[in-house]
C-alpha cells in the first residue's frame, strides 16, 4: 500500500488514512509495526495514520485492554474471493505493466 502511494505521493498522499484503517495493524510483529509502518514519514506526517498505529501498539503491548479495542482488529465480514487471483500490475523486462487479471 504504501509502495502504491509512493508511486503518485502528491495525487495519493491524501488516501492513506482511508486505506490503512482497513489494515489489520494489531496483527503484525511489533517490530513490523514500528519499524515499517509507525518508521514511516508518509505515516508520521498522517495525525489520523499515526493514531490508528498508536491503537494498534497499545492493543499489542496491553492484552488486558484488548477486550475494549476488539474493533482494531476490523471483524467485519469479507468478501471472500477464496477461489478468485486477482493480479494487478507488475513489471516485465524494463516494462511497467498497467494490467488487471482475474483467474478463477
């Protein structure tokens, strides 16, 4: 996601905060968390961004308050495209490929 938005910084910048609330951020190593994404200046620079990062440090760091912020963990249903590949993008020899593939 936030190679995504690297690709374009000015015209994407403004769609972090909507995108990363729907990452499961409780879910990842502390490490991951706050080396890849708490680490990172388009996160830092986000006041929204940061403070889904801090929710999600103090759900992994305070397992007693983790019954109160079972929301972090986003339970919402799925879609589930179990048996769907979605393929987006890619890059051949040189090339930048701009292209969506299913395969069922």
């Amino acid at each position: 996601m936030i190679a995504w938005i690297r690709f374009d910084v000015e015209g994407r910048s403004t769609l972090l905060h909507n995108l990363i609330q729907y990452v499961r951020l409780p879910l990842l190593s502390m490490h991951e968390l706050l080396t890849y994404v708490k680490g990172d200046e388009l996160v830092r620079s986000s006041k929204d961004s940061l403070q889904l990062v801090n929710d999600a440090y103090t759900y992994i760091t305070t397992p007693q308050k983790r019954d109160r912020m079972h929301t972090l963990l986003n339970p919402n249903p799925r879609l589930c495209y179990a048996t769907t590949i979605i393929a987006l993008g890619g890059r051949g020899e040189r090339v930048m490929q701009q292209l969506v593939e299913f395969f069922c």
